[in-house]
C-alpha cells in the first residue's frame, strides 16, 4: 500500500526533474545570413549590412575570444591596438565595420596582408571571431562583451570600452 501511495509523488518529481529546468541554447551553426558573404568584394559593394546573431550572445563572444587567441590574431594586431596589422579597438575601419565586411576580411583576406582564413577556420568561429572584434571597439552591448580577460591585460575589458562611431579610411594602393 505505501508503494501505492508514493507513486504519484514519484511521477510528479521525475516530470518536474524532466521538464522543470530550461536549458541555455548555445548556438552550434552559422548564421544563414554568412552565404551574403562569400564575395570578397563585399565591403567596396555598397551592400545592406549583414547582421551577426552571435552578437547577442555572450557565450559566442567568449568563445570569439578565445579564437583570437588561439589563430593569434594577436600575433598582427596584438591585442586590438594593433601593431604590423591594423588596430581593432578605435573608430577607423578601412574596409567597413559591420559584421559582414569584418567576415569578408577573415574568410578573404585583404591586400596587403590580411591573409584568408575561410578554408581553415569554421564558418561558425569565423562569426564569433567577428563579434569579439566588434566587441573590441564597444560595437556590442555591454551586457554580452567580455567583461575580463583570462590573462593579464593592459586595456579595459571590453564591456568597459566607450562605443567608438566607426569611420571608413582610404583604402591603400594596392602594390604591385
């Protein structure tokens, strides 16, 4: 009888273990707004700016980061004041600032330097890789920007950084 009894306590504690929690939804594929990408020439077309989900993600952004890090992109632009490479933390953009333009220059590289990434980085990290750099120059809200680093750092956490308005630069000659 007390077998009886305890089972509709049973079933109600195995239905709230099942359905009682929502789990954080981490995204795991690209945005289907990274086909609008694929030209090279993307950022010289005048086309509408293509939006970053990942941008609204903290997670995503970490994980920008941590891609940084790991493709050392440090190694060109240190950590976004740039050195042989362009600086990432100020209001001059050369090739454009919206997401689709900073994907373009990942995944295609741009003269002068900038190497292409696209076949060697997944198009998912790409897309982190590309919120963290906006995440740099206080693009994205402060709520989902990295607000630490993992190691010791001169700047500012990102999520401390006054929003930069972007400015587009001339862009170089390219040499022959």
């Amino acid at each position: 009888m007390k077998a009886r009894e305890l089972m509709p306590a049973l079933c109600l504690l195995v239905l709230l273990f099942l359905f009682g929690c929502e789990r954080e939804q981490r995204p795991t594929r690209a945005p289907a707004a990274a086909s609008a990408v694929a030209d090279p020439s993307y950022a010289a077309s005048g086309k509408t700016p293509v939006s970053n989900r990942y941008e609204e993600n903290a997670y995503a952004v970490s994980q920008g980061k941590t891609w940084y890090r790991a493709y050392n992109c440090n190694g060109c632009h240190a950590q976004g004041g740039g050195d042989i490479g362009p600086p990432l933390m100020d209001a001059k953009w050369r090739y454009g600032s919206d997401p689709g333009a900073i994907y373009a220059s990942i995944a295609h590289g741009r003269p002068n330097g900038m190497p292409a990434f696209g076949e060697h980085v997944p198009e998912d990290q790409i897309w982190q890789l590309v919120a963290y750099v906006r995440s740099m120059s206080g693009q994205l809200s402060g709520s989902v920007a990295p607000n630490r680093g993992d190691n010791l750092q001169a700047a500012p956490p990102e999520n401390r950084r006054k929003k930069e308005t972007p400015t587009h630069e001339a862009t170089p000659a390219a040499e022959h």
